[in-house]
C-alpha cells in the first residue's frame, strides 16, 4: 500500500499526521508513505528528508509549488509502489489500525474503492454512509456521493487503468470531480463503517483546506464540469435525477441558505445567484425539483424565480427552526444498554413552538402563516406525500475526538391536533396540527456487533431529525420527565469492569455518558441514593447497575472508629440481580470495640469515600452488620438471588467434577448429559 500526502508549509500541523502513520499496525514493510513537497519554503523539507533516512518505508519527492494539492496527489499516484493508494491531508491523522483494516477489506473483495469511517470537528461527515459495512456496493445502490472527499483507498492500477487524475492548478470542487470520476467506472466499493479511520481536525489558525472564500463564477463554473460527468455517465430517469438533486441540494440551494445568505452582502447574494441559475435551469429539471423536501422545493422555486429576498427570508425563517426532543424514560436492560424512550418534532422560534400544519379535505399543508410571504395568494404547500419522509435518529458522540456511532431507534410518526390550550394555536384555527416522532431506542457504551466497546471520555447523546428538506439536530436530556433522574443509575459494565455514568450536563441539563471514569466519579453520584443490606450476610446491595456478564470493580473499604482509629480493607463490588453487591469482612482485626463508620473508596485509592452506615463493632474487631439501621434487600429478591447462586454453583460443581468424565463421551452421549445438566 501506498499512503500519499501532499504537502506544503505545515509547520506544526503535520506532527498528529506523522506520528498517526508510524503507529500503524500494518508493518512497515506493507507499506510505503510518499510526501509530495509542493515547494514549502519553511523547515518542512529537511523535516521530511531526515524523517526517511529514519524510517525506510517513508518517501519524500520534492516538486517546484503548484500552488494546490492536485498535482502533488498525481505525482504520488504515479510514483506509487502499493496495490492501494491512500490519500491523506497533512493536516489529518489516520487510526493505528486504519491501514489494515482497509487493506484486508480490500483485498477480500477485489475493491476499486475503500471508504473508511471519518470524524470531524468542524466539517460536516456523511454518518449515513457509515452506518453499516457494505463489503460490495457501488453508486447505484448506496449513497456513495454523500462522500465526495478523496481520503479513501483506491486500488492503483484502477486509478491509472481509468486515467483518473486531479485537473491540476488552482480551482474549486476538484475533489467532487476526481470521486465522481472514480465512482462511476468502481465495480466494487467496499465501507468500513464499524473503525473510525480518518480524522478532520479544527487547525486553530483557521487555515484548514476549503476555508477560503468562494468565488461564484469560478465555483459554479468548476460544478458545471462536475455535473456534466454525471449527465455523461447516467440516462435520463429516476438514476440521474437522484444524483443531480445531491448536487442542486447542497452545492447549489445549500450555499443560498442558511446561515450563508444571511451573512452575504447584496452584492454577493446578486453574485451567487446569477452564477447557479442559468446550471439550475440547464441541469435541474422539474423531477430533480420536485423529488426535494418541502422547504428545500419552496428554495428552488425562488432561485428560478432570482428572489434574493426570498431566499433570505426563507433562510431567516428556516434558521428558527430547530430540533427538540423529550425524553420520556431511561432505564437500564439486562444486555448492558439503556433503553429510552422520546419524542422528536421540529420546532420554531425561541419559544420553541411546534411547526404547526393545517388540513384541508384530507391533505396536510404548512400553515399558511409559514408560506404567505413566499406564495402567490392563496396557495398552500402540499406536504402530505412528505410525512413519511419525517425521520429521527440517535447517536452517541464523544465530545473530544468527535467519533459518532448511530443507535437502534425506531420512530412511528403522528400527526397530532394542537388545542387552543396548548398555546400553540389560535383561537378559532382548531384544524392545526403537528409532526411528532415517538421512538424507542438503545444507547450503549459495551461492544456491539462489528464494534468494539466505546473509548473513554464523554459521550453526549443526539438525536438528529428530518423532515421537510432540513436535517436539525437535538441534543437530549434537558427536556425530560422529573422520573428520569432516578433511573439515570451509575453503572459498571462489562469485562474488564468500567464505570459508566449517565449525567446531566450544567447548566444545560443534557444527558451524556462518562465511559471509563473521564472525570465523573461513582461516589458522587451515589451520595444520595440508599444501600441495602443482604440478610443473613455479610453483605451490601448498592445503586450500581450491573449484568450477569459484568466482572468484578476492585474497592477499597475504611472503618473509622469513634477514636479516630482507621482501618481499610480491599473488596469487590461483584454483579447479582441488576445491581452490584460489596462484601463486607466479617471481622476487621485491631478495630476497638464500639461503634465505627463504614465507607468504601469506589474511584481509586484517591477517590472519594462513600459513607455507608454505622456498624457496631464487638470484641476482636467483628463487625455486626445486621444491627446497622439500613434496610434490608425485598425477602423475594433474597430468594431468587440465592436460588441463582446455588444453581451456579451446582453448574461450577458440575462441570468441574463431570467436565473430565464427560469429554471422554462418545459425541452422541455427551449431547445427552448436556442436556440433563442444562435441565438441572
């Protein structure tokens, strides 16, 4: 494989790229790295050229300045070693595991193109394209155009074979132009949705690729050749036409609208339309039009009407338009998820009002207060054929390398009357109404099918909405029922043991997880919630959820008695029933007589303490839990909870005395006393 970088005046923001591509897991001899210098004038050269005498696989070809990465990507390309070419930006860093991962996919499917999962904090990423892995796809059947940046994998003989190159020289949109001269001829594109490969990260001098100020003439006039790959590619219908509406709805209607319009001077709103009209009249027909959502439909018939002023009061109106979601119910499953319950809807204003719809003989329109500035008098906006297309999602999110993994949700759509006493309709306007999303889902730190378990850090929760040609995204947790809290329970989970724990951001109110211990700490969100004791035991029910497959949190234990005198003891808090339990020695020994506190440090030796209780202490420093003023754990529980332990250990006295006896079997008989034994 072969990784290719362009590369100019970098300074220090090259450091993350490099130090990404010398922790890759791929050995080193599988593959190489070329720099391509475009002529940098300040210490990057010499970096470079002593970084590859340090490291053999490294390459450095040094090239008078093109002024832009087109050619120095060609140049590598033509220069490259590998089966696979990888594009990165100097800017960017790769995974450690990215390079294998993309490679052995690759490989296994002949692939033309490999699409690994990307992250971003500041530029916006496809997450429906990475929702899954697709092994085989290519542009007609997946939503390949979404990703038109070119930090992908491509097979080198395919680049050359189908004379792909970047237009070289200074220009715009040379990145759409290249992907979609590569997407066409792929036979096979393969997504690895399941490994978060490539990373975008925020320059702090502000000075990220694409960051410049577009000129219309020039940027319109670069799309036109996009557009016309894709006319020269595809036959009139429905094909065609979904592909063309990417490119009217976000390079085209997406630059006239919000927030962008709102912040061009006339001049430039003028510009901007006069350059997209005569494409939009030339390649946008009525069914590219029409296949927009209701909003975006109601942008493009004021684009052809070259409405400046429409344009911005749609984008004004647009931009109040938010999305909101409720959360009605959390609570812990067995399996380690968090189930939850919401609702979604879009909403408008600072009052967050509901985007209110009328009916009329059976049809729903947007409210003609919404419409009126925009259409000829009268006339209303038709989006029952769109109320399907109201969509939520939910995602998870880690707030600091901004890695984002979808959810299962299911919504079921309602379109709801509002009442004049919900103070969202008028008096005498009782045929107004409401798109609500009403959705269960899961949420989960642990691994998932294809995923390994999530890192550490803070992981807030979204939930992304869409509907009428806009995408809006909530954040989670400030709306929600006053019985959430309580059932937001710390949690340790899975193997080895991990705290996680659901809070409430301050002073926002939204719901995040801390994986791993980030910063939030287990003692600080149990201060107020009860322990019971086991009767008959030793032994303390805590308000720690848990699962059976959860292994055991080393705690430490502190007894102070009345004089001061402390003693600790190291114990465990182990998973039974949903809730993790911490044994108590029956006897701590040089511990006086009377009465001492009991506290456990679940956070680490230099955690916290958690006050438990007050436990007498007798001669010979035995502790006399039972006498402790906590109460005790429900007497059913007790019962199911000690049946489940002596079935488990009848399963442990089984096999470790029937194990050896068994495996002699024949194959028929050993699946006989398996299946006695599971029955027992």
């Amino acid at each position: 494989m072969s990784v290719v970088i362009p590369v100019y005046n970098p300074g220090k923001y090259i450091d993350p790229c490099i130090k990404s591509l010398l922790a890759q897991t791929l050995p080193a001899e599988d593959f190489e790295v070329l720099f391509v210098d475009d002529g940098s004038t300040d210490d990057t050269p010499d970096r470079l050229d002593k970084l590859a005498v340090e490291h053999p696989h490294f390459r450095v070809i040094h090239i008078p300045n093109s002024g832009w990465p087109g050619k120095p990507r060609n140049i590598g390309v033509a220069e490259a070693k590998g089966e696979y070419v990888q594009f990165v930006d100097q800017d960017d860093h790769l995974a450690s595991d990215a390079l294998r991962r993309l490679y052995e996919m690759g490989h296994r499917n002949g692939s033309d193109i490999v699409i690994g999962k990307v992250a971003s904090n500041f530029r916006g990423v496809p997450h429906g394209v990475f929702k899954v892995n697709r092994e085989k796809c290519d542009l007609s059947n997946a939503p390949l155009y979404d990703s038109l940046t070119p930090h992908k994998m491509f097979r080198t003989e395919f680049l050359r074979e189908n004379n792909i190159a970047y237009p070289e020289g200074k220009r715009r949109l040379e990145d759409q132009l290249y992907m979609m001269e590569a997407y066409f001829p792929a036979k096979v594109v393969s997504i690895l949705g399941t490994y978060t490969c490539y990373y975008y990260s925020r320059r702090d001098d502000g000075q990220n690729a694409g960051s410049a100020k577009i000129v219309p003439s020039g940027y319109y006039g670069n799309l036109r050749e996009v557009l016309k790959v894709v006319v020269d590619n595809t036959e009139p219908g429905e094909f065609r036409d979904r592909v063309l509406r990417r490119f009217y709805r976000v390079e085209m209607l997406g630059r006239l609208s919000e927030p962008g319009i709102l912040k061009f001077t006339p001049e430039f709103a003028d510009e901007m339309i006069e350059a997209i009209r005569p494409i939009a009249d030339e390649y946008m027909n009525d069914e590219v039009h029409n296949g927009l959502g209701a909003l975006t439909r109601l942008r493009s018939t004021l684009l052809r009407a070259g409405d400046r002023d429409g344009l911005i009061a749609l984008a004004r109106f647009a931009s109040s338009v938010k999305g909101a979601a409720h959360l009605e119910k959390f609570e812990w499953q067995s399996n380690g998820k968090a189930q939850l319950s919401l609702s979604v809807r879009l909403v408008q204003g600072e009052e967050k009002k509901p985007l209110r719809l009328v009916r009329r003989d059976g049809r729903h329109f947007l409210h003609p207060a919404i419409t009126e500035p925009f259409l000829p008098e009268g006339e209303l906006l038709d989006i029952t054929d769109e109320l399907d297309g109201f969509k939520g999602e939910l995602s998870i999110r880690n707030r600091e390398t901004a890695v984002e993994w979808p959810c299962p949700v299911t919504y079921t759509t309602e379109v709801e009357k509002l009442t004049v006493r919900d103070g969202d309709a008028a008096e005498g306007d009782e045929d107004t109404y409401e798109v609500v999303l009403r959705g269960k889902g899961e949420v989960t730190s642990e691994a998932v099918k294809g995923r390994g378990r999530v890192s550490k850090g803070f992981w807030d929760i979204w939930v992304p909405v869409r509907g009428l040609g806009l995408v809006r995204k909530a954040r989670l947790g400030a709306d929600r029922d006053p019985s959430v809290d309580a059932d937001c329970l710390p949690a340790v989970l899975g193997s080895p043991a991990r705290p996680v724990i659901p809070y409430f951001t301050d002073p926002h109110g939204n719901l995040t997880l801390d994986v791993a211990g980030r910063a939030k700490k287990l003692a600080t969100y149990l201060a107020d919630r009860p322990v019971r004791r086991m009767p008959g035991r030793s032994e303390l029910r805590m308000e720690v959820f848990t699962t059976s497959k959860s292994t055991s949190w080393p705690v430490e234990l502190t007894l102070t008695s009345a004089d001061g005198t402390k003693r600790t003891a190291p114990a465990t808090l182990r998973p039974d029933q949903g809730r993790a339990h911490l044994s108590v020695p029956a006897r701590v020994p040089d511990l006086p007589a009377g009465t001492a506190r009991l506290a456990v440090r679940l956070d680490g030796a230099k955690g916290a303490e958690l006050p438990l209780c007050d436990v007498p202490v007798a001669g010979g420093g035995r502790l006399q839990l039972d006498r402790t003023d906590l109460a005790e754990v429900d007497a059913t529980m007790v019962r199911q909870m000690t049946s489940r332990r002596r079935r488990a250990s009848l399963r442990r006295a089984l096999r470790t005395v029937g194990g050896p006896v068994v495996r002699r079997l024949p194959k028929s008989a050993r699946k006989k006393v398996r299946r006695l034994a599971a029955r027992l």
